[in-house]
C-alpha cells in the first residue's frame, strides 16, 4: 500500500503514472529505495534538505543541512549515511545531526558542485561534480571505496549525473548530462578499462538513471519532460510522458520493486503546476536493491 494523491485535479497524467508525493521541490533529486525500512529517500539540493518518505503509513521525514546537497546514500542500519556537499563526502548522523568529513574532494575548486551519486554491488560509492553554472567541463567522477580510499576515475565532466550497472555487475552506465551522453564503461581496481557511448540524446538532457532486472536503462530527461527506457543494445522500448518538463531521475522501490518513482524539479518552472513532485510509475517490470554505504564510523570518532 502507498499513499497516493489525489488525481481529479490532475488530468494527463499517462496510464500507470500518480503522484507520489505532492512536493514542492525545487531540485528533487537522488531517489534511493531502502528494502530495509521500504522507505524512498531523495534530497533537495537547492534547499539542502535530505527526505526519507514511508509509503506505507505516509510517514515524512526531513533533515536540513549547510550547504547544497549533491546526494545522500543511507548506511545498512539507516542511522546514518553518506552526503555529498560542496567540499567533499560527509558521514552524517541522522540522530544527532552531526557531520564529519571523510573525504576532502575539490575544495580546492570553488566553482564545482557535486552531484549524482550510487554504490555499486560491492558497497563503493561512485559520485561526482560539475560546474556551478554547466559552463565549463571541470567536473569529475570518483569512486569511494568502504574504508574512505579515493581513486579518481574520470575527468573533463560537464554534468556528472545518473549512474547505475547491469544485472551482473560487468557494465557500469553512467551519464554527462551537459553532453548529453549516457556512457557503458567497464571498471577495475585502478579505473576504467573502456569506456563507449551508449546513446547520445539532443532531444533534452539525460538526467538520474536506474536499471532493472532485465537489465534495461531507465533514464530521466531533463527539458525533455519524459522518461525513456533503453534496452541493453541502446534501442528506446519505452517512452513515459510526464506532467514535468523537468524530471531529474528515476529508482525502482515497493514490495517487489515494480513501482518506478521520479523525482523532479521546479527550479525556472514555477508555471508547471505538478513540477516539484514525486511521480510513481507501474511499470511492469523489477528493480535490482540498492546498496547502501557501510562506513564504519568508528574510524573518525
């Protein structure tokens, strides 16, 4: 069961699509599913807030932070997790509130922002940074392994955006939406080991990304006011039209993980009278669980 709003006021919404959450974010992002508590987390970035949502008793949760908040990955227990601000990776205290940086990252670059960011299957946290204003490629990807190494895997990055991996693991799809390219990159211990474009989409900007257990590519369009999904060989098979010009990104939660949630944004498009929501999509098909980030906060007390 899952809250859902009412849709008599809300007409063309496409079959199977609702409205989740009747929020008024200004840059929804960052949707991570919890099969632990069955609970949705994303954060705002612009108003620095980190939520965490229950369907099934409609519980909301928030906490606000100090600075822009790129993403947030929740530890196994889920009283704490990993956020991303401007100067690096922070562990944070979802019951105290408090803060301690574990990586430094880019301090030094006063004109980046972090963004997107995941774990893989092995527990790594993938995150990375783009420009203030997407003017410049002085973004970057990095990869943070459980005992806080740092390995640095691309640069020249316009918009460091959505990422997530194949059913088994062997392919990495990760996107630059000032390029408005989503890759397939294969990785090892010390970096990429190839990297290909999988689709080059100038019809808007590929945004927050997710795949599913048959291993197709759900992908957000940022201005592009849908939501496509790829199949492995990068032909398009779905094509979800949203109520939002600006959706940011998509994860698979519920019971069975068949239930599509999608973040989106209201920042310049205040006249979009459902932009801002959370949006659920019946899709048919499965997600794969998230990993959670399981930093052993022993190592900074």
């Amino acid at each position: 069961m899952r809250s859902i709003v009412s849709n008599a006021s809300l007409p063309d919404l496409a079959a199977g699509l609702e409205v989740a959450i009747a929020s008024d974010d200004t840059l929804g992002e960052g949707p991570w599913w919890s099969t632990r508590s069955n609970s949705l987390w994303r954060v705002d970035i612009r108003k620095q807030l980190i939520h965490c949502w229950r369907p099934g008793d409609d519980t909301h949760r928030e906490w606000a932070l100090p600075d822009q908040v790129g993403c947030f990955v929740p530890s196994p227990n889920e009283t704490a997790g990993v956020v991303a601000l401007s100067d690096g990776m922070y562990w944070f205290d979802l019951q105290t509130g408090d803060l301690a940086q574990i990586a430094e990252l880019e301090s030094d670059i006063a004109d980046n922002l972090f963004n997107d960011g995941k774990c893989d299957r092995s527990g790594n946290l993938w995150v990375g940074s783009k420009h203030v204003s997407d003017a410049k490629l002085t973004g970057h990807l990095y990869r943070i392994d459980t005992q806080c190494r740092v390995t640095q895997m691309l640069d020249r990055i316009g918009v460091s955006n959505g990422i997530g991996w194949s059913p088994d693991n062997k392919i990495c799809y990760y996107t630059d939406s000032a390029q408005q390219t989503i890759w397939t990159m294969t990785t090892a211990d010390r970096g990429i080991t190839s990297r290909e474009i999988f689709v080059k989409d100038t019809d808007g900007y590929p945004d927050g990304l997710t795949v599913d257990a048959e291993g197709c590519i759900w992908s957000a369009k940022w201005d592009g006011g849908r939501v496509v999904r790829y199949t492995p060989d990068g032909k398009i098979d779905t094509v979800l039209e949203m109520p939002v010009s600006r959706p940011t990104s998509v994860m698979f939660g519920g019971d069975d993980l068949g239930q599509l949630y999608i973040t989106s944004a209201r920042v310049d498009r205040e006249h979009e009278a459902m932009a801002g929501h959370v949006f659920v999509f019946d899709s048919k098909t499965c997600g794969i669980a998230e990993t959670p980030y399981d930093y052993n906060a022993e190592q900074w007390d």
